[in-house]
C-alpha cells in the first residue's frame, strides 16, 4: 500500500465511523441494492403531535415495522428515522421524515440519491381528507391534492408526479372547524373505533405489501374497488296516468250572429237579374 492511499485511508475513516454512528452505515449507505423499496410514512416529529391525524402515514410505518421486525435508527444525514428490512421477500427501507411536513420532499430527494432508489420504487403512505375516515385508496400518479407533504415530495423529487401512494382516510372537518386544527388533532372516539372495527391500520399495511409484491396497478385495483361507493339504483318509471280527454269547446259565435239573434224579419230585396227586375223575398242571415 502506498503512502498516498495509508494518508486517504486514515483522514477518511473518521468520516466512515461517524456516517456508522449516524446509522447510514447499519442502512447500507450509498447501496443501490436491485429491487430495493423507499417507503416513506409523512408526520410531523414530537410527542405533541404523535396519534394526530396528520401523523397516519407514520403510524402505518410504525405498524409495518412493528409486525415486520425492523428496528429504527436515526439518519441525521437525511433527516429522517430509518429502518432496513425485508417485507415479503422485498428490500425495504422504511423512511419518517423529521422535517416536518412542509419539508418532507428534502428528505426524500436526500434518501432516494443516497441509496439510489428511482421513484418507481418509491411508495408514500399519507393522511388525506378527500378519503373517508376508515377507507384506504392507492394512486400512481397525479397532482399533491393540497397535501403539503406531497406538495414537496413532487417539487423535490418528483416533477413528473409519479410514484406510488397509499392514502389513509382521514375525511374533512365538521363544519365550523379549521382544516389545521382537524389534522393537527386527535382521532374522536368514535372514529378511533371505527378504524379499530373496520380493520384500516392493518389494511393500509397490507396496501403496502400488495404493491411490493403485486404490483401498483393490481393492488391498486382490488382495495380501490372494495371502497367504491355503489351507484344509487336508479328507480323503476312510473307508468305515466292517462290524461283526462279534454271538453269540446264552445264554437265561438261571429259578432254578426250575435248582433242578429232571434228571429230576423224577413226583407224584400230587388235583385236585377238578366231577363229583368224582379223582387225576392230572402232571409236576413248572412251566407
């Protein structure tokens, strides 16, 4: 080994032990590793805002991570807590941004060049208000539906909008209440046991599991379908009611008629004819 390389080697191993000690190093820092996922859960950091709304992408994350045994670590590189697995076989890195959510694309952009993961492999689990409370739905691709979050994923990473997202259902405030204070706060109880009832935590994880090992487009099909709204049955027509025949009318009488009624009187008229002057007796009704 040459003098140069000995130099190289000892000013850049403090840099090496504190990327480890930061956690890139446990990740597999700088590993394109073939079919490797970024999933990414959207929250905000600290305990004031943990179980809000606005934090379902983190708690989805939390659950995966939890029944799929991968710890967290904490990545100030990328300003994100981080965890490396397996899910059904697949390489995952799970991501929760801790620049709140405004800022989240920073993040992504940061771990996506890092591990070199290209955005068809990168999935985005967030809280959205145009789904239900209780109802999960997929998307490939489009605009950020007023989600900051997204907003900055698609400004930072993803211009040309595509990448796979699972939306969890928060729906929208009651009337009379700020869209900031409705994510920013708590499930009610009664929507809380609604998602208990109806299973949502564990289907937004099954949601991402179906995209890993099905494909978007497939998963994408079968839990959209399962929340569609049915069409309303239209009603059978009525059979329309026959119409009453209509009542002849009265002929209207001319006003000559009416100024002649009764018995007119007979007049003798001279009429001129060719063979000469003769008088006739006629009725006064006009022909």
């Amino acid at each position: 080994m040459g003098l140069l390389a000995v130099v190289r080697k000892v000013v850049t191993a403090p840099m090496r032990l504190i990327e480890r000690v930061r956690g890139h190093g446990s990740a597999g820092a700088g590993v394109a590793e073939p079919g490797r996922w970024l999933l990414v859960g959207l929250g905000n950091p600290g305990s004031r805002f943990e179980g809000t709304r606005h934090n379902a992408g983190f708690d989805v994350l939390d659950i995966l991570a939890r029944t799929e045994g991968i710890s967290w670590t904490d990545a100030a590189r990328h300003r994100a807590k981080v965890g490396v697995g397996k899910i059904a076989g697949v390489p995952v890195l799970l991501a929760k941004p801790q620049t709140y959510m405004n800022l989240s694309g920073e993040s992504v952009r940061s771990l996506c060049r890092w591990y070199k993961i290209p955005n068809s492999n990168l999935l985005v689990v967030y809280d959205d208000l145009d789904t239900a409370v209780g109802a999960i739905k997929l998307k490939g691709k489009g605009g950020h539906g007023g989600h900051n979050g997204i907003r900055n994923i698609i400004d930072e990473v993803c211009g040309d909008k595509v990448f796979a997202r699972v939306k969890f259902g928060i729906g929208r405030p009651k009337p009379g209440v700020e869209v900031y204070d409705h994510v920013l706060t708590k499930f009610g109880d009664d929507e809380a046991t609604e998602l208990e009832s109806k299973g949502t935590w564990a289907k937004a994880c099954d949601a991402v599991r179906g995209v890993l090992v099905d494909g978007l487009d497939k998963t994408m099909s079968a839990v959209n379908t399962e929340h569609k709204a049915p069409k309303p049955q239209k009603e059978p027509k009525q059979p329309k009611e026959p119409k009453e025949p209509k009542e002849p009318k009265e002929p209207k009488e001319s006003p000559a008629a009416a100024a002649n009624e009764g018995d007119a009187p007979a007049v003798t008229v001279d009429t001129n004819v060719r063979d000469g002057a003769e008088k006739v007796e006629m009725d006064s009704t006009p022909l």
